[in-house]
C-alpha cells in the first residue's frame, strides 16, 4: 500500500511517496533521522564500503544530506532518496535510493544500506520490493543499474535475490575518498522486463 504527502518545494520530479508493507515502511527522511545516520555512517564496517562518504564523517553532512540534497534531487527529478524505518515504530533503519542522471535514457542506478542492527532480518529485500516496484511503475524506467565494490558480498546477495544480472567487473573504477584508494567494482543490472512485481 502507499500514499503520497505533499512534495518539496515548486518539484518537477514525483512527490515523495510513503511505502510500506507493514514490516518496513519507506518514506522522506527527517531531521530525526540525521544522530542514527551519522553514527552508522561513522563505523569503518559501513563507510568501506559506500565509497563516496568521507571518514571521519560529520554529523553536518547527514544535515546538508536531509535537508538539501535529497529534497533538491526529489524537486529536480534527478535523484530519489527515501528513509527505510520500522513498519511499527518508524524507527531510522538506512536508506535506499535512485540516481537517474538522464531521465530520457530510461535508466538509474540504485543505492542502499542499513544499520547494523537491522541487518541480516530480510529487511532490505523488504525495502527493495517496494522501492523498485515504485520506481518501474512511477518513473517510466526500463533498467536500474547496481554497483558495488568487488568484496560486498552482502550486498550483492540482496541484488542477485531480487533479479539483479551480473555484468562484470570495473576494474579500479570505484573510488573510496575515505582513503584515496581505488577498487575493482562489480555491475550488475536489473530489466523492467526482468522485474516480478510483487505489490
């Protein structure tokens, strides 16, 4: 089931849509939100691998993140980034969301990660069902993409459950500002004609 609140600003993109399916419920980050992001966000066993999050990380970044950049990129129909929160509870889980740099190629690529409390109990898979679901069907897409480092087998695990083809490695091409080293990264991708709706 979903229901859509009131979007961001003047917004040329899709209004933030609340999703759930009773266990997990996916909807537009808070301020709440920020002290439970940035204290996952700092842990070495989270930022190794979501290459593009500094460590240390500070806290105004989770700030800036979900006051500016997520609203700014739901407005502008280029990104689309939601909280993953307790079914009951609404509790801060982690986040998935959807880059789609060139909305006419018909084609994003997909991001997500969760606490560590929250791992390894479905939930993500939960998330992910109601994510891509929402995304083939509102945002008229006809592949998402999926990267990661070589190593994240977890993730992967997620991604390859859900349909997602592997393609190949890249060599060097992630590259982790933490550290300023670079990693072979994994692709994989995931067709609307692939895609067993399951809402």
């Amino acid at each position: 089931m979903s229901d859509t609140p009131d979007g961001v600003g003047e917004a040329t993109g899709p209004a933030p849509p609340r999703l759930t399916d009773g266990v997990v419920t996916l909807r537009l980050e808070t301020e709440a939100d920020a002290e439970p992001m940035t204290a996952c966000l700092s842990e070495w066993d989270t930022a190794q691998w979501m290459v593009s999050v500094p460590h240390p990380y500070p806290h105004q970044e989770s700030l800036d993140w979900i006051t500016g950049v997520v609203p700014r990129g739901w407005s502008s129909g280029s990104e689309f980034w939601l909280a993953i929160g307790d079914g009951e509870s609404d509790e801060f889980l982690g986040e998935v969301g959807l880059r789609v740099p060139e909305p006419r190629t018909g084609c994003g690529e997909i991001g997500y990660w969760l606490v560590p409390t929250a791992r390894g109990r479905g939930l993500m898979r939960r998330a992910l069902i109601l994510f891509i679901d929402w995304a083939f069907a509102e945002l008229s897409l006809e592949r998402i993409d999926w990267s990661a480092s070589v190593g994240n087998d977890d993730s992967w695990k997620v991604a390859q459950a859900l349909g997602f083809q592997h393609e190949g490695v890249r060599r060097r091409r992630a590259f982790r500002v933490a550290d300023g080293t670079r990693h072979d990264e994994w692709v994989a991708g995931l067709l609307r004609a692939d895609w067993h709706p399951r809402g």
